[in-house]
C-alpha cells in the first residue's frame, strides 16, 4: 500500500472528541486529514453535542459500533476500520487515549503497516486487568510515535524501552481547555437543578469497576446523598441505566440529578463548584487546570501528578461510606496553591504536530 499526505485521527467517546478539536486543526495546517468517529459513545449529550460547542467537523467516516463487550467493539472497530484506512492509504493514523476505540483503530493501522501515533502515551495506573490499561500497552507497544502528556509518562516510556520513540508534548486537553475559556463560557449550565449562587460539589461516575457493581454503585450514591452540601451529579448513561429507580428522580438526599453535560457546560460546573467528587481523568485533570480541589474515586490514578501537587486525593470507592465525608471536608480547606502547568501550557497540538512532521520526514 502506497501512503500519501493524509493523516487519519481516530476516536470515538467524549474525552477524545473534545481533543480532536485541537488536534484536527494543527494537523489541518499540514496535511489532509481522514477523521474517524467509530461512534463508540453514541449519546446525543457524549458525543454529537460535542462537535456543536467545540466546532468539530463532520467525521469523514462514522462506523457506528455502538455498545458492545470489549472484545466484540474491539473487533467491530479493527474490521470497519481497517476498510476505511484501506481507502484512504493514509501517511499515519493517530489515535487518543486508552479506549476500545485507541486499541482497535491502532490495531487496524497496524495490520496495514500504517505508522501508529498514540496521543496520551505512557499512561499506567499499573493494574493489569484493567480494560484502559491493558488497552494502552498494547497501543503503547505498536506506536511508532508516542506523544506523552507528562514527564512521568516519559519515564514510564523509558522504563519500558519504548523511549526512543516518545516525545513529550503536553496534554491536548489543556489546549482545548484555554480554546473554550477564549471563546467564552456561559455564567450558569444550560439546565441546572439548583439555584443559580449556591455552593455545592460537582460529581460525575461512570467507570465499569463502579458502575458494574449494583452494591458498590449504591454504596457510593448514598455516601454521596449524605454530604451536608448540595451535591449535582451528572448521570452518564451507564449510570442512569444502572439506577433504574432513579431515572425519574430529581433528589436523592443532598444529590441533584441531572442529564450528562456538553463540554462547557461541564467546565461551568466544575469552575464554579467548592469540590469535585469523579473516577474520571478528563475531570481530574479540568479541575486541577480549573484551580477547584477535587476527590477521585479510585485506588489509584493515571494522572499522578494531581495528586503530588495536592490538588486531587484519591478515595477508595469501597471505603466511601466511611471516609467520603472526612475527605470531602478536608479537601473543602485545602488552599488551591498548586502550580498548573504540570502537563504543559496548551500548545500540545502543535507538539504533536512537529513530531508527526519530524516522524513523517524521517519515513519518507
């Protein structure tokens, strides 16, 4: 297969659409670019909303895999894929993150001796069952070019061998963060299911360790609707599916339901919030830039650096009824001091970009 000047950029939830805002303009200023959406998050709010506020363009080929279990997307996505890149013969195929979408999109490039670029590289929360983390070696192990968000995951990369392809670049969704602040966000959420001036937590959950565990889920819900704050908390729809009782239910305790929020949307939220309670590494990282202390429910967390700068603990989510309130009141006087530049300054894309020039020229 010959290539030429085009270069494919694959995704498929959220946090990667958010990113491939950034990243398909700075590669635009290059080369055709061949977007990918494999319509793994297939929710109006996760993913179309998406390309409205952030200026998106339409994918150039949607292959709609929907939900699946892991090993069935993941098949789903090589195949549908690997007939797309087949018509396109593109000069590299970059891939975001650690989903089912990053590992089959890098997998179908692979099969066609596409060049590999992982974006998000050299990620661990070094537990190996975990679909992320199992998902992000194996990229991580094919990449011909691997641009790594922080020097922690530069220093993974080199423990691994894998150093002499990596490049440190910074984290795209700083770039997406400071594009969303120039253009301006709303003073209040579109929908808002508390008056407008009240101070409150922010909290989002949808991984599969929580969500898939009805006890944990419940465990956690209601360690969440006894804080003595107003809590909102924006149910993903894994969530809301997982709480059937809760579907129609505006409170729970101190919790206030609402529907997934767009992106700047979410920043409001998160800018004006006295806490955040999360399992999620985009909202880690968006309350770290965004100066407001946060609360992870996990054991552990790829972005590290959070936490050594003091702006994130983590909290075992089957300790949150015992250490959730604790937490959350130690966590509301801890002085938002810690520096925000841990994962660059928002010129990421155009990191990627010189590296994927230099990469390109290289392998001519």
């Amino acid at each position: 297969m010959s290539h030429g000047t085009t270069v494919a950029v694959g995704y498929g939830t959220r946090p990667q659409v958010i990113k491939a805002a950034r990243l398909l303009p700075a590669l635009g200023e290059r080369y055709s670019t061949f977007a990918i959406d494999t319509g793994q998050h297939y929710d109006y709010e996760l993913n179309a909303l998406l390309y409205e506020q952030l200026g998106v363009p339409s994918p150039n080929a949607l292959l709609g895999v929907g939900s699946a279990s892991r090993d069935e997307q993941l098949a789903l996505i090589e195949t549908a894929c690997g007939d797309a890149l087949r018509h396109v013969a593109p000069r590299a195929m970059v891939v975001i993150g650690d989903t089912n979408s990053t590992l089959g999109c890098a997998r179908a490039a692979a099969a066609l001796k596409i060049p590999v670029v992982h974006v998000e590289a050299g990620l661990r929360s070094h537990v190996p069952g975990m679909a992320e983390e199992m998902n992000r070696v194996e990229v991580d192990r094919m990449g011909a070019l691997l641009c790594a968000p922080s020097h922690a995951a530069m220093r993974s990369l080199h423990a691994e061998g894998l150093g002499a392809r990596a490049r440190l670049t910074g984290d795209v969704a700083r770039d997406v963060l400071a594009f969303a602040q120039q253009k301006g966000l709303p003073d209040v959420p579109g929908y808002w299911p508390i008056e407008p001036g009240t101070s409150y937590l922010f909290a989002t959950l949808h991984r599969a360790e929580l969500t898939d565990d009805p006890r944990l889920l419940g465990a956690v819900i209601d360690a969440l609707a006894t804080m003595t704050m107003p809590v909102v908390l924006a149910l993903h729809p894994r969530t809301r599916d997982r709480l059937p009782a809760m579907k129609d239910v505006a409170r729970h305790g101190a919790l206030h339901f609402t529907k997934p929020l767009g992106y700047l949307d979410s920043l409001v939220a998160i800018g004006n919030a006295s806490g955040v309670v999360t399992d999620s590494g985009g909202v880690q990282r968006e309350a770290y830039w965004l100066g407001v202390p946060c609360l992870t429910l996990r054991q552990e967390t790829e972005w590290t650096e959070t936490v050594a700068l003091g702006a994130n603990r983590l909290v075992d989510p089957h300790r949150a009824p015992a250490e959730l309130a604790n937490a959350v009141d130690r966590m509301l006087v801890a002085p938002a001091r810690w520096d925000r530049n841990e994962y660059g300054t928002g010129e990421a894309a155009a990191a990627i970009l010189e590296a994927i020039n230099h990469v390109m020229t290289s392998d001519a």
